[in-house]
C-alpha cells in the first residue's frame, strides 16, 4: 500500500521502518518543525532514506485546516494514514481523505483511560491489566471503531518508562504493523467502542500533580509512579519543591531504620535510610521512594539527602584528565552561552534543557564506550566537577546504585591497610547473623584472632535463598542481556584486579598461602576465571534438530540452554578465592543466581568479593555469602526446596552425604569435587632435573593442601634412590616461615584441626613401617607450621598408600624397571580419580599411560598446570562435573527441547 506516516517520536521511526520492510511503500512522512536545528528521528530517518518529508508547524487554523497544508499532504497520493504517535491536530479532511482512512496508535485498552495521559492513568489507578489498542480515527477523541488490542500485567512496581519499554514500545511497533498487515488483507476488523467503562483523564502537568498525602500508602505508590518520569510528582519538603521518582511498596513487617524527615501534610514523618526515603500512609502503610529533584534541577540518591555533596573528591588519573578535558569541550558546545567551563558551573542553571541532556549522554558515548550512563545520571550531578567525578566512578565501577554500608575491620598489614567486610552478605547487604551470633577467624600464621565472623543461621539461610530466587525470577539479573551480564563480569574482573593485592594480604592472613603465590593463583586464577566466563555469556547456544516429519505438516525442533535458577556453592578452604571464582564465574555466566557457603575457616575473601559485586552493580540478591558451619548451613542448602543446583568441593564422605540430601529435598542437580589421591609415575627415561623440580611442585604446592596434589609418587626402581636423593635436597633448601616475606616458600597450614590431622598422619606413617625421610612433625614455631616431609618405601597397604593427607606430605614407592602396566594397576587401585601424572621421554609410553590412567586430568611432563579454559573434576569417588572450560557452563544450565508444527 501507499502510506503516509503522520507523526513523530523514535516510536514513529521504528513503525516506519518495519513498514518499509513489509514492503509498503511510505508515499511521505509528516512530522514537527527541526528543534534546535535537529531533526526529529521519524524525520531523520526519512530524510536518510530519500522519502518526501514533511515539517508543518501545524496543520489547522480556527478550526479549519490549512489549505495549503491540506493540498500538499493530498498531492503524495496515500491510500492509508498511519499515526503512531502524533501531537499535532490532523483535520478530518485529511484522516478522511485515503482509501483506507486513518489508523491510531493509542497506550491504554480503549474505551479505558482516553486523552493523551493514558500511561500515566494506568498506573495512578492501580490497573492490574493494561496496554494499547490500533483504532479507526474519527471526529471524537480517542472514540474511533477498535482494530486491535494487545494487553500486559501491569508489575507492582511499574513506571512509564518501564511499561513503556517492556511492553508498550516493542508490541506497539509490531501491532500497529500488524494492523497495516490486515488492512492490506481485508481482513481489519472496525469493533465500535463501548461506552461502558470509558473513561477520559486530564493531561498530567507539573502544576496539577501535587502529592496528596492523605490517602493509602498504595494510591500514594501509584501517584508517584504513575508520573514517574514526566511530569513528575512533587510535593514540599524543607520549603521547596521536591520531585519524588522510583517508587516501590515495602514489606510492612520491616522495621525502617534512618533519620525522620518532616513532610508538611504527611500522616507521619518519613525516614531516610540507606535504602531511601521511606514515606507512609493514611493506612499505615509505606513505600520507599528512590530519587529525589530539586527545584534547580539536581537529582540525589534519597538515601543521600542529609549527606548531599558530602562524599570525597575522586583523584584522577591523567587518562582520566584527559577524558574530563574532553567533557569540558562538549559542555562548552552545548553551553554556548557560557565563556568558560569551570568545576562549579552548573548544566541546568546554564540554560541547559531536557534535550541537552540526551545529546551529553550521547556525546559521552562517543568518547567512552564502556560508560553507561543514564539521562538521570545527569540530573544527579549538575555542576562539571560533579558530573566528570560521577563519570570516573562509573568507569572504575565504583557506582553502586545505593551507597554500599561496609562495617569494616581494618587491618595494617602488608604494608597496606585492608578493609575487611566482616558480616554476611544478603540481597546486597551486609548484615549481622539471626540473633548477633559471631565466631573468630584465625590467622595461622600466628594462630591470633584476626576478626570476628557472623556465622549464619537457618534463618539467614532462608533469607539468602529468597533474595536470590526473587532476583533470578522477578529482578533485573533474570531479564539481563546476557551480553550486559558478560560486561558487569568484565568490570568485576577489573575491579578484583585493582584490589588484588588487597584480596592477596587477606587471603595470606586468613588462608596461610603464601603472598606470592596468593597473588598470582589464588587472586590471579579467580581474575582469569571471571574475564574467561564474562565471554561466554553471550555465546550460550542451542541447536536445530532435524526430526521425523507429521506430514502433510512439518516440524521444527530446536533446544535451548536456560539458566537453572537458584544455585548453592559450598566450597573448601585450601584456595578460598580461586574455589569460589572456578564456580561462581560459570554460575553467573550461565544466568544463574547464587548462595555461596565459604569455609568457616577461611570467610575473608569471599565477603570482600560480595563488596566488589555490589561496587560494580550487580543486582540485588544475585550474589549472597554465607559464613557458617557444614552442618547447619551446608546441609539447609541441601535440604532448601527452592535451590535447583548445588556444587560442592570438598571431602568424598561430605560429598555423599550431599548427594543424598540433595536427592531427597528435591532431586536437586548436582556437582561434586571430592577427594583424590592422585598417582604420579616416574620413568627413569625422563628429564631428571624437571621431574624433580614438578615432582615437588605436585606434592608441596600451596603447602600441600591442593586438590590435585600428587598424593603418591612410583618411581622406576633404577631411578628411585636418586630421585629422594634429589627432592631430599630440595626440601632442605625450603624456606619456612611468614607468609607475607616474599621469600618464603613454605607457610603455615590450614588451620589447628588440619595441623593435627597431618601430625597423626605421619605417626601413623611410622608405626606401619614406612620410611620417614625427613620431617613429620609440627615445626617449633608459633602458629600452624608442619614440616615438608618425605616418606620412602611405602607398600600398597599401607594407610599413607590409601588416604589422602592434603598437605606437604611425599609419599614415594618404587616399581620395577619396565613395568608399565604393573605400574598402572598399582596407580589406579584407589577410589579416587581426580588427577594424575606422568614423566618420560618416550612419547608412545606417555600416550599408553594417559589413555590408562583412571582420572580426570593427566599431566605429561608437567603438573598443577591448570588452565581456566581447561575443564577440570574427576572420575570414580573424586565427584562428577567440571569447574572451568565450557564444559563447566553445562553444570549451571538445563536443557529445553521445543517443537513447532507448521
């Protein structure tokens, strides 16, 4: 058909648009006057295209139309008028004149909410349903004979922006080509509207959208979103005029803790709190209101009013400089009027206009792709100096949407200060443990208490699993671009990265690890991780199936991956951090939301990572850290009705019992890493000198408190004396001692309970007639110190043989010279299947044992070389599932199949 599209908006750019693709042909558009010498997006767009544009200021005088508007407009020949969005008056001659007449785009269900407030009106009333319809223009206003309508729920919460872009935008442009679609088949239905129902409300402005506050909190709630964002509901606080926005209804049954604020008219006073500005009813009842707006045009976050431009200066660096030189330009182009841009001079008192914000927003886009910043953001910091430090901290990921409450334990350590969180984490809060229950985390280093820990409770554990379930069913994170959530994990990276020394130290102090090696694997791996699963976020695929076709009908099958929903973590203490990012990282990736129990012994660096969560915006109840015992916490997890997976590192007896729990709560989906006692076979064809050195490495790493510690070594017989000789030597050249010098290389263990288990260890290592090389026993020292320590000739029957000691012990045993598979039947009788490893210079023998070798990871020529793109877990007793690789992505999705009929 010959259309003419009579309106403007980027809504009437994007109904263009898929006209065009329908192939109909636009004949003309007819839009505003340019504004400020830009066009308006329909305009533009048409302009771009080589379609005739139209720009009448307007169309009618006195009532009549304007002739020679008229003529025009009848001279492009249109068999059909579509107005998606219009503000102008279009004379009847002109709806009237096509062969199809005029077809409207209107945001409520007709006969419901007419006039030109209609979205706003939806939500002042509290509508449960709302919407929009395609009518036949006539000489009423908004009375036009239905075409089409399509309804949505209207969310608590609702504002026009948001039911707007969620629903009204997106459906509108498909329905009003829908509509067309049916008009050029015959088949647009004309259905006269009822009066029954009708309804028509004045235009909301600024001078008639005074708050009442004499009504229920609910009908308070709904006025205030109801014209969120334009015209914008105020009221009188502190003698002038301020604009209330992101409203939302509170759980009654919470206390509001905050500073009171008097609102003139107000049953009660308001509260100001870390959340925002909760505000009550006639009923009783209340609502928490986000953003406040100030007569002079600056916004602040509600929870700031009494601490407004209180916050310190952020320093910059000289790209940072240089970025804000760049900004200073922009506002000079906009702000023409002004001779010089300086700290104090302010957008909005300036001359700046609604307009001149969206064209800085985008300005600022152009010269920082990674800066996503929101018209409001504007509102929010007016002046240039608060404006380039709002920038910068946004660029750093320091801009939390609330101000973020950290009761920190600060610690000079290292050479530095580290603040330490030291509360749970819950719905992105820090809060105390049900009933102030606490414990002490220990430093082994010097076996000193270094803060107390909230320790968790049951009902904490229900708190955590319903913030997460809520934000992955109803909140931001569940409705997340996958791209958007790569991006919050990209700046999540960036972020540890910049505390990485600090999350180094802690984990040092509360761990044991050694500094550098805390830095580089422990802090670096989990930085890795989370860069590595940031980019698969977007790249989660399904597949097309090609299935038996019902003919005469065909069939198209197709699956999809879809997060599973709420997940539990429960992780060990040996790599505190790196065991959280090898889960967590692939949880996020997929979509997921998570409750993550840390170790009681080592909590430290995972609350300092829910802080940097919140600092860099993930949403609320994404992220939630519980401290707390195995068998309260752990096994609530378990048993929790509403956790659909959970994934566990730890012990195999733990692991079992587990799986049960998880099996009987809910069939829950499961991942399991769990004990090893990885083989690692020595030929005497091997390079010598690197077995030795990767032989110590696979026992002593991370002072042998390391999953895939190579918990028995078989050397070749002819090779065996002199290979003790040798990793005798090394481990006398150790040094033991504090963690932080950074030339140390053995630190203290665990904890005191894992320091007495290693002590009995090797006791019972000597009692079965084992030979003990060198060490086997607690260093005189304070703090949790063991010895390296070496044992000879150990039979297959022995306890050391069978048992996992997760620390710094070396467990040698000799085989014949040439036997391979004698060798590897000794090697795999264990349950455990977690790691292995093989030294030798013949190829064909290393590619025989890898392929024999009963574990889930085999070295050759190497070991504890893991690699984030690498999948890792193991076979038999030591679990199911992978952390790390693309394989890991599968243990946090589910599978859809569907099948279409056509």
């Amino acid at each position: 058909m010959r259309i003419a599209v009579i309106g403007q908006s980027v809504f009437g750019q994007e109904v263009y648009k898929e006209l065009r693709k329908e192939g109909h042909t636009i004949v003309g558009v007819f839009t505003i006057p340019d504004k400020d010498g830009k066009a308006d997006p329909l305009a533009a767009q048409a302009e771009k295209d080589g379609v005739p544009v139209f720009k009448f200021p307007r169309w009618r005088l006195k009532g009549q139309g304007i002739p020679e508007v008229v003529n025009k407009y009848k001279d492009v020949g249109a068999e059909l008028n579509v107005l998606p969005f219009c503000s102008q008056f279009i004379p009847m001659e002109v709806i009237d004149h096509p062969k199809h007449g005029s077809i409207i785009y209107h945001p409520s269900l007709l006969p419901r909410h007419r006039g030109a407030s209609a979205i706003n009106w939806t939500l002042i009333h509290g509508d449960k349903k709302g919407g929009f319809t395609v009518f036949w223009a006539d000489d009423g206003l908004d009375t036009g004979p239905i075409l089409l309508q399509r309804e949505c729920d209207v969310e608590p919460d609702d504002t026009v922006n948001t039911i707007y872009k969620r629903f009204l935008f997106p459906e509108g442009v498909k329905g009003t080509v829908e509509a067309v679609r049916m008009i050029a088949a015959g088949t647009a239905p004309k259905i006269t509207q009822p009066e029954e129902g009708a309804t028509y409300e004045c235009i909301q402005k600024k001078d008639n959208v005074k708050i009442d506050w004499n009504q229920p909190a609910e009908a308070i709630h709904n006025w205030i979103r109801g014209n969120d964002k334009v015209p914008g509901a105020w009221a009188e606080v502190d003698g002038q005029k301020v604009t209330f926005y992101g409203s939302s209804l509170v759980d009654n049954g919470t206390a509001a803790n905050g500073k009171p604020l008097d609102i003139p008219g107000a049953s009660k006073p308001g509260i100001v709190t870390k959340a925002g500005l909760v505000l009550f009813g006639n009923d009783g009842k209340s609502l928490l209101v986000k953003n406040l707006q100030f007569e002079d045009g600056k916004m602040i976050n509600a929870a700031q009013y009494f601490s407004a431009g209180s916050s310190a200066a952020v320093e910059l660096s000289e790209e940072e400089k240089a970025f804000a030189e760049q900004m200073r330009a922009v506002w000079k182009s906009i702000l023409s009027n002004v001779d010089q841009i300086d700290d104090s001079t302010d957008f909005f008192k300036s001359g700046a206009a609604s307009m001149d914000v969206v064209r800085l927003v985008e300005e600022v886009k152009l010269r920082a792709s990674d800066l996503q910043l929101q018209n409001e953001d504007v509102y929010m910091a007016t002046t240039f100096q608060e404006f380039i430090q709002m920038c910068v901290r946004k660029l750093r990921g320091e801009d939390g949407e609330e101000e973020l409450v950290v009761d920190y334990v600060e610690k000079n350590v290292n050479n530095m200060t580290v603040k330490i969180p030291h509360q749970l984490f819950i719905n992105g809060e820090f809060v105390d443990a049900e009933g102030g229950k606490t414990y002490k985390s220990i430093n082994p280093t010097d076996g000193q208490a270094i803060c107390d820990v909230s320790l968790a409770q049951i009902p904490d554990v229900e708190l955590a699993v319903a913030a997460a379930k809520e934000a992955f069913e109803e909140g931001e994170w569940g409705k997340m671009n996958p791209r958007d959530r790569g991006k919050l994990m990209y700046k999540l990276a960036d972020l540890m990265e910049q505390h990485q020394e600090e999350l180094a130290t802690i984990e040092t102090i509360d761990s044991g690890a050694v500094y550098t090696l805390a830095l580089k694997t422990h802090v670096g791996m989990s930085i890795q991780t989370f860069r590595y699963f940031a980019g698969w976020c977007d790249k989660i695929q399904g597949s097309t199936i090609p299935i038996n076709q019902a003919r005469p009908n065909r069939n198209l099958t197709f699956t999809k991956k879809e997060p599973i929903g709420v997940c539990a973590i429960v992780i060990p203490w040996n790599y505190p951090l790196m065991m959280l990012a090898w889960k967590t990282a692939a949880c996020l990736a997929a979509g997921n939301t998570v409750v993550l129990k840390p170790a009681q012994v080592t909590p430290l660096t995972a609350l300092k990572f829910a802080e940097l969560t919140a600092r860099v915006g993930f949403p609320k109840g994404v992220v939630n850290i519980l401290p707390g015992s195995g068998a309260l916490v752990g096994q609530r997890l378990s048993d929790h009705p509403d956790v659909r997976k959970l994934g566990f590192t730890g012990s195999t007896e733990i692991g079992k019992h587990i799986m049960k729990s998880c099996a009987v709560s809910n069939v829950k989906k499961v991942s399991l890493e769990l004990g090893g006692k990885s083989p690692l076979i020595i030929f005497s064809d091997c390079d010598v000198d690197k077995a030795v050195r990767m032989g110590m490495s696979s026992v002593f790493f991370n002072k042998g408190e390391n999953c895939i510690a190579a918990g028995r070594l078989f050397v070749e017989q002819s090779l065996h004396d002199t290979y003790v000789q040798r990793v005798v030597e090394e481990v006398k050249k150790m040094k033991i001692g504090d963690p932080l010098d950074r030339s140390t290389d053995h630190g203290p263990q665990n904890h005191k309970a894992h320091l007495d288990k290693l002590v009995e260890y090797a006791q019972t290592g000597v009692k079965e007639g084992a030979r003990l090389v060198c060490g086997g026993k607690q260093c005189d020292r304070p703090g949790f110190f063991f010895e390296p320590t070496i044992f000879t000739d150990v039979e297959d029957n022995m306890f050391l043989a069978i048992e996992e000691s997760f620390g710094p012990i070396m467990i040698i045993s000799k085989f014949k010279d040439g036997d391979v598979d004698g060798v590897l039947k000794r090697a795999n009788a264990t349950e455990y299947g977690l790691a292995s490893g093989v030294f030798t210079r013949d190829i064909s023998k290393a590619l025989y044992v890898s392929e024999k070798l009963q574990a889930g990871t085999v070295f050759v020529n190497t070991y504890n070389k893991t690699d984030v793109a690498s999948p890792f877990g193991g076979f038999k007793q030591s679990g199911f599932g992978k952390d790390l690789g693309q394989d890991a992505l599968n243990e946090y999705l589910k599978t859809k199949a569907v099948t279409i009929e056509y």
